[in-house]
C-alpha cells in the first residue's frame, strides 16, 4: 500500500508540474504579446505586410500607425502597399469611406473592403456595401488569426 501511494503522489507531481509548465509558458506569451502591443508591435518577425483596399468608386484612405496617421484617396477604389522589415511588424490600421463628391454622388451599390496580409497570411478583411460604406483592418486584428 505504501508503494502505491508513493506512485499515485509521483503521478500527481508530475500532472501537476506539466500544467503549470504550460500555464507558465501561455502567461509568458500572453505577457510578451502584451509588451509589443505596447511598443505598437503586432507581427513580430514579420518580413513583409501588404496593406489593400478595393472600392468600386472613388475611395479615400486613412492610415494609422504608432498614433500618427495619413490620407490617400484613389480615382478607381483600388490602392495598395507594401511594407517590409520593421513597418511590417508594427500595428497598421486602415479606414476606408467611399469619396465625398457633390458632383459624383456615391452610387448606392458602391463596395468597399480591406485587407491585411502579412507574410502571405490574411490577418484582417471586412467589406461593407452601400452609400455611407466604411472599413476598417487592423494588423493586430485576432478574428483571422
């Protein structure tokens, strides 16, 4: 009987010890996560990150990173970037609306979507439809991951 409880009490350690193993190392990536997050780091070791909006009409595009942003608009909806190295990794938000203009109303069936895939992986996609359409993606968007 006193080997048996000393085998059942060596099996429950060990149980134990590799739960804790693994809550350890989950919590160790969580906190790791946390501090890129904070130095505006979304995909660390990423190579390459393509940013992608695709409207049909006239469409204006507003970038964020790292609290700064800036505005772009395309004619024919489509516009597209390219990142490598650090920019790649860092948190890229983009909005896009259709083009505000009197003289060309937004036509009711206009779309709209973006896209953010780095290194060849769909991080991000949403798409809206209609006059008042908008997206947004973001880098660190965790629906696609």
């Amino acid at each position: 009987l006193g080997i048996l409880s000393i085998v059942i009490t060596l099996a429950m350690q060990a149980s134990f010890s590799a739960s804790l193993d693994k809550a350890t190392e989950s919590m160790n990536k969580a906190s790791k996560k946390m501090d890129n997050m904070a130095k505006g780091i979304a995909n660390e070791n990423a190579k390459e990150m393509k940013l992608e909006v695709k409207g049909t009409a006239p469409t204006d595009i507003n970038l964020t990173v790292a609290g700064s942003s800036s505005n772009e608009s395309s004619d024919n909806g489509v516009w597209e970037k390219v990142l490598t190295g650090k920019d790649a990794q860092k948190d890229w938000m983009i909005m896009a609306t259709p083009k505000i203009d009197i003289d060309k109303p937004t036509p009711d069936n206009y779309k709209v979507e973006c896209t953010i895939t780095v290194d060849g992986k769909k991080v991000s996609h949403k798409s809206a439809t209609g006059t008042a359409a908008n997206v947004m993606c973001m880098a660190s968007d965790t629906t696609n991951k």
